[in-house]
C-alpha cells in the first residue's frame, strides 16, 4: 500500500508540474498608472484592455498605482514596465534609480499618450521616452500615416488611417534614433494651440509612434489613447500589443 501512495504522489506532482509548464505565460509585465496632475478618463478602460492583451496572447500584467512597486526586488521578476497615461513626478529619486538599474539590465518601457507628460526633470527618463508633450489642440479627426510597417503589431495597420484623438505637439527630440513608425498628417487638421504664452503650430512632420534601444534596453512610445473608446479598437490594440511584446522579449523586427 505504502509503495501505491508513494507512485500515485508522484505521479500527482509530475501532472502537476506538466500542467504549470504547459501554461507557463511568456513574460510579465507591470502596468503603472500613477497620476501627479491630470487624471484620464480613459484609464479604467486602458489597464481593461491590456488585461485583455494579456490574457489574449498569454502573458502576465499586474496593475499598480503604488509606486513603492519601483524597487529593484519587486522589479526583478518583470520583462516591461507600461506606463499608461501617467502624469507629472510619480518616483522618487530611489525609485527611479531602480527603474533605470531595471532597463540596463536589458528590459523594456512602454509609454502609453500621457506617459510623455511624466516626469520632466528626470533627464534619463526623457530620453528613454524621446520626445516629451508640449502642447496640444481640441480632440479632432486626422489622417494618420503610417511610417515603418515592419513593427510588431503594425502587420494590419492601413498606410493611410482617419482617426480621431488628442493629437499632441512634442518639444525637440531628447534621443536622435527614434525609429518613427506612425505619424499625423497636419494639412487634415488644425493643429494650432495656444495656453497662456504657450503655442503650438504644429511640427510639420509629426510622428505619434516611435521606438528604440536605450541604455541596454528597449523604449516604445505611442501618443494614441486619449479617448476611452480608443482601447476598444483592434488595430490599437494591436499596436499596443506589439510594442508591448517588442519591449519585453525583443523579438519581431
């Protein structure tokens, strides 16, 4: 009997342990949503759709707002770090020493609209971002144009696309190898804005999507996303997921 209960246990833990491999997920990711300033509506619906992409395409997400989660133990066992319409200074000065020790060890950022509008000081992180929101006009319908096909999730992107969204003006580039993959044609709307003594006109080429290599690791940007509906849309969420996969794992180009 003693040597059954013994065979029956192991072969208990061996089903087990086939059953955890065979639903190993591919990678993890932290979903961060911290707000110091504006807070989008669209938020709710954004952290709803990249569940969606995880649970879709098999990998893990752990949302979080708490930005004690910047630790470098905490942050050891993620592949990406999504930030998802954050604003303003959201890390302190040790936390963002952990994020950085967290890209040069060769991981991935993914920054969603209002993640370039997060933390202006912090010059690595601009850099890593490439290029920080200055100002923007009314919500408005534009053709998008795409730039660089050969991009995961831009399998299906249409060369030419009427959208409708916040389309933001950035400064001057903070990186020079921004590989540019979605612009905005600015003859299709009016881009100009004007805050207090701040103006915009327009950039003349105007990318909305870029990414590239940063300090050891990698860095995808979409400035789409401002309206909830958007995160309901499949092409982008296939954006989305294909800068999500790219920054974790490297692979697809």
């Amino acid at each position: 009997m003693k040597k059954v209960h013994i065979k029956s246990t192991f072969l208990l833990a061996l089903f087990l342990l086939t059953c955890s491999l065979s639903f190993a997920q591919q990678f993890k990711a932290l979903l961060f949503t911290k707000t110091d300033g504006f807070h989008h509506e669209s938020i709710h619906e954004g952290v709803t759709a990249i569940r969606f992409l995880a649970n879709r395409n098999n990998f893990t997400v752990d949302w979080h707002e708490n930005a004690s989660i910047f630790n470098d133990k905490a942050l050891e066992g993620y592949a990406v770090v999504i930030f998802l319409n954050t604003t303003g200074n959201i890390l302190t000065d040790e936390q963002q020493a952990a994020f950085e020790k967290f890209i040069k060890a060769g991981k991935g950022y993914v920054g969603i609209h209002s993640a370039s509008d997060t933390e202006y000081d912090w010059a690595w992180y601009t850099k890593l971002v490439g290029m920080m929101f200055k100002i923007h006009p009314q919500q408005q319908t534009a053709y998008l144009k795409l730039e660089d096909g050969n991009f995961p999730g831009l399998e299906r992107f249409p060369k030419k696309l009427l959208w409708t969204d916040e389309w933001y003006e950035f400064s001057d580039r903070k990186a020079d190898d921004l590989h540019i993959l979605v612009s905005i044609d600015e003859k299709t709307y009016n881009p100009y804005a004007k805050w207090g003594e701040k103006e915009g006109k327009g950039m003349g080429f105007h990318p909305i999507s870029w990414y590239h290599n940063y300090d050891g690791g990698r860095s995808f940007y979409t400035a789409l996303g401002h309206i909830p509906l958007t995160y309901s849309d499949q092409t982008f969420l296939d954006h989305i997921y294909g800068g999500i996969y790219w920054a974790a794992t490297g692979k697809g180009l």
